[in-house]
C-alpha cells in the first residue's frame, strides 16, 4: 500500500498538476450545515439514490420536480404514513418511474428518518456527528435499519449531502486492488473493515476528508 504523497502525484499527473486536481475535487460541508439539513432533504436524497440506481441520471433528474410532488415533498412524517392507497397513487402516477419495490423502500425510509430524529434531534444531527472514520460501521446500519441503502446506494446518498463518505466507484475499487487492500469488489464486512483502515491510514498521512480522498484515487487510475 502506497503512501498518500504517492498517489497523490500519480492523480495530479494524470489530471495536470495539482493545480488542476485540486480544481475538481468536491470537499464535504461542515457539521454545522449537515446539522441544519431538514429530515425532509435527507429522505428526499435517499429516494433519489434509490431511483436512480439501475436508471439514467437524466431520466430521474427530469422527473425529480414530479418525484417531490408525489411524495408530498418527502416529509418523513407524512410518507412514513403511506398505505396501499398511496402506493396505488403512486403506482399510476406518470410523473415518476413507477416502481413498486423502490416506492415502498422510500416509505420504510422516512420511518426511518423519523427513528433517527427522534433520537438525536433530527436526522442531520445523526449524520454529522458520526465519525469518519467508522464509516464501515455506518454503511452497515444504514444497510440494516434503512431500506435499499446498501452498497453504493448509500455510500453516494452521503456524497450528494455533503457527508464526508467515500464512494467505491470503480475506478476507486481497482486502486484499492492495485494496492493490495482487497481483491476483489468488496462486500464482505472484512473487506469493508479493511478499506476504512486503508482511508484511516491516508487520511492520517494527508489530513484530507475521506471525500477528497477517495476522488484523488480515483483520479490516481487510467
């Protein structure tokens, strides 16, 4: 396993010095603005993720604005309460992708947005106080008390919300082989416990958000 200084340089070089890599990196928000993030917003990205997997990202943002409508504008409160009258409104409704697996992950997701605000105040709370690096641990109960929020599903979920998180994209995952860290797409909880002590390494020797570097990782392959 290479150090982070050295794949730093391989990304830079490839994107046209640091100047350039820097340019493209997406840095994640701060505590205080995760915090402040509405239920509603959270519940509103984690659908999103939910239907875009498997669908063009054009199609799903096209039908965003009527994906809000839909959902009531994804208040957790409300969608939490949905029934089969709603699923069948939903089922027929043309403004969305009518998909009845995905529909129904949404609703056990608001119940448990609702769970988490509850406990800590609201779901941004949650959020951004979990630390960085235990995120495998995250990803596990996202997995396990969430709905279809396993994988990448979840890892990019926290991405769009400014979450510090890093996302195994391919690209990151043949870095992450290259490096003698796993073999293969992980999936194993072993596997997982290794890639965060990999981004704990790094990110001791960088100080950089798991964010930052999981991209430059990215943008270390080609």
């Amino acid at each position: 396993m290479r150090k982070f200084d050295s794949l730093y340089k391989t990304a830079a070089k490839r994107k046209g010095g640091p100047k350039a890599l820097e340019a493209l990196l997406v840095k994640p928000l701060t505590k205080k603005k995760l915090q402040a993030i509405s239920d509603d917003r959270w519940l509103s990205a984690m659908a999103r993720q939910i239907f875009q997997a498997g669908f063009s990202r054009k199609v799903i943002a096209d039908k965003w604005p009527g994906f809000e409508k839909a959902f009531d504008k994804f208040s957790p409160r409300q969608v939490a309460l949905y029934g089969d009258k709603e699923i069948d409104r939903l089922l027929a409704n043309k403004n969305i992708v009518r998909n009845g697996q995905k529909i129904t992950a949404v609703i056990k997701n608001a119940t448990f947005i609702n769970e988490l605000s509850r406990e800590y105040g609201g779901a941004g709370t949650f959020f951004a106080q979990w630390p960085s690096h235990d995120l495998d641990t995250l990803l596990e109960l996202m997995k396990k008390d969430g709905n279809r929020l396993g994988g990448n599903t979840g890892q990019r979920f926290l991405r769009m919300m400014g979450r510090d998180c890093y996302v195994l994209t391919p690209d990151v995952v043949k870095r992450l082989i290259a490096e003698n860290i796993i073999k293969k797409l992980p999936s194993s909880k072993r596997d997982m416990t290794a890639v965060q002590s990999a981004f704990n390494q790094w990110h001791e020797q960088s100080n950089r958000s798991y964010a930052e570097t999981s991209q430059i990782l990215a943008m270390s392959v080609g």
